[in-house]
C-alpha cells in the first residue's frame, strides 16, 4: 500500500483543527439550543465532508482504494460507536442538570478533550503494533469480550456513576451550587469558587476516554495507519455534539443499537485474530510461523459487513419499537 503524501497529512489535519476550533469559538460566544433544522444541517455538513475527504483520499497521488477503503470503514465503525455514547451523554446531562442552552458547549469541549486523549492513546497504540505484532491476538480477544458483554448486558437499566477522578475533585475542589453560563469560575458572596461545569466537562471528556478503549482497538482492527484512525476518530466526533440535538429521543427507538454494535464489535475482533494467526510471531504457537488456513479479511468484506450490519441493526429496531408503541410499551435502549 502507498504512503499518503505529507502534505495531504498536514494540511488535512490543519483544516480539521481549525474547523474544530471555529466550532467551539461559534457555540461559546452563541449558546443556545440548536433547532433541529440547524443540527440536521450541521451532521450532513459533516457527513459530506467525511466522505468527499475519503473520495479526495481516493484520487491523490499516494492514495488509492485501500486507503480510502479502510478510512470509511473506520468512520462508519466509530460513527455508530459514538452513537451509543449519546445514551451515556444524555445520562449525564440530567445528573448535573446542565442548563439546556450550555449543552452545546459542554459536548464541544468534552469533544475536544477526548481527541487529544485519544491522539495519545494512537499513537501508543501505534508503537506498540510497530513492535508487537501479536497485540493483536489481545485487541481481537478483548473485542469479543467486549461483544459478548454488550449483549449480556442490553437489558440492564442504564446509570451514570461518578469515577474516581470526577468523585476526589467533588471532595477537592470548592464547588458553587450554580451554573454561571459556559464559566468554569464564579464569585459566590466574595468567594471565588469553580461551578459544577467543570465537574460535567470532566465527566463527559473522561467517559468518552472509556468509549475509547472498545473503539480504538475496533478501529485498528481495519486499518494500522495511525493518520486514518485519528481522522476517522475525528470525522465521527465532529458532527457528534449536533447528533446528539438531532436525534433527541429518537435514540430510545434504537432498540437493537447494542446487538448491532455487538455483531460489529465480535467481527472486527475474529478479524483480528484471524490477522494475529496468519502473521503469527509467537514461538510457542506453530514453531512463530503463520497459520496457512487463517484468511486475510479486506477491507472492502469489512465494509460491506459493517453497514450491512447496521442497516438490518436500524431497521429492525424502528420496526420493533412502532410495534411496541402501538402496544402502548416504551421502547428502551
């Protein structure tokens, strides 16, 4: 497979981060709840933009359909990942009663941490690949796990509790009752005291660090280009904070969402494994030679597997849960 050029790398990330940027700068002098003409417009925007950049990955010199193969993959995997993260955002949302006008901001820079952290988390994975091909056998087993436990676990009521991080600071930290809009700091009777948004932007950046630990080996499980997994890590995030406005409580409709993500989840890990047998290093499994009959899955299997996986995922769940409105039952996550 061909590099892709260094400029395309640079520039492409250039832009992202300045897009990133305007947007925050855009929410933080405008909050407000965002009409559900403006949030549709925005996610197609960004839509449209994750696919002409895999279109324009697919034309340049040093680019091709591998490349732009495994990016869309990759999108689509973490775009449907992110979707499940929305239930955990709302979730916290109501526990520390954010006003409805700040929730753009708080998803915004909850955003923004999250991508750095999970830069870091690439690149480390990146290195460790580099060196140890047999991680892969690790990733593979831990997204079954991962698969396995989405569907032991669908029918438990979700909650939201505080981690370690999020319950010291609350013992720490001198907090104000209120919100002062989007500030992180206050005066409360000539006191200066940090306001619970601070609590909320550390919940949110962490939990989504959690979401990581499933989507980032899910992604390297398509493609160990650490560029394409952070674009495409990028690209699902971007358009996460007006997804969350669009969708709104249509996401209790997806009622299979988590089956689906499990099927995803438990492929790309047996790809993983399979991968891990044919390239085996390990000297106590067939002599460190590779096993001859385990496949290499393309991509392009894995992309058809991917949204064919998801599209039975939505439709059967829109399908289910007009049967149990008509039944006059809720539909849960």
């Amino acid at each position: 497979m061909q590099e892709l050029p260094t400029w395309f790398e640079v520039g492409s990330l250039a832009v992202l981060v300045g897009l990133l940027l305007a947007d925050l700068l855009i929410v933080g002098r405008r909050p407000h709840v965002p009409s559900t003409k403006e949030s549709a417009l925005w996610v197609a925007f960004y839509v449209a933009l994750a696919i002409v950049f895999g279109i324009v990955m697919l034309v340049i010199p040093g680019g091709g359909a591998q490349q732009s193969g495994e990016f869309f993959a990759g999108w689509i995997t973490e775009y449907s990942l992110s979707v499940d993260n929305l239930f955990v955002f709302v979730i916290i949302m109501t526990r520390f009663a954010v006003p409805a006008k700040e929730q753009q901001l708080v998803l915004m820079v909850g955003i923004l941490i999250a991508l750095v952290l999970r830069g870091i988390f690439i690149l480390l994975g990146a290195a460790v690949i580099e060196q140890f091909s047999w991680v892969f056998y690790l990733f593979g087993a831990f997204l079954i796990y991962t698969a396995v436990k989405l569907v032991l676990d669908r029918n438990d009521d979700e909650d939201y509790e505080d981690n370690a991080l999020i319950r010291r600071l609350r013992k720490v930290l001198p907090l104000s009752e209120h919100y002062d809009g989007g500030k992180l700091r206050t005066t409360v009777d000539g006191k200066k005291l940090f306001t619970p948004m601070i609590i909320v932007f550390l919940a949110i950046g962490s939990t989504d660090l959690l979401f990581a630990l499933d989507s980032i080996p899910a992604i390297f499980g398509l493609t160990q280009d650490p560029f394409l997994v952070y674009t495409a890590n990028i690209f699902a995030l971007m358009g996460l904070r007006q997804l969350y406005f669009l969708l709104g409580g249509l996401l209790d409709r997806l009622v299979y969402l988590s089956i689906g993500l499990a099927v995803v989840l438990g492929g790309i890990g047996v790809k993983l494994v399979l991968e891990a047998l044919h390239t085996n290093e390990l000297p106590f499994l067939n002599g460190g030679e590779g096993f001859s009959w385990a496949p290499e899955v393309p991509t392009w299997a894995s992309l058809v597997f991917i949204l064919t996986t998801l599209a039975i995922t939505t439709v059967a769940s829109l399908l289910r849960s007009r049967q149990l409105e008509r039944r006059g039952e809720s539909p849960s996550h």
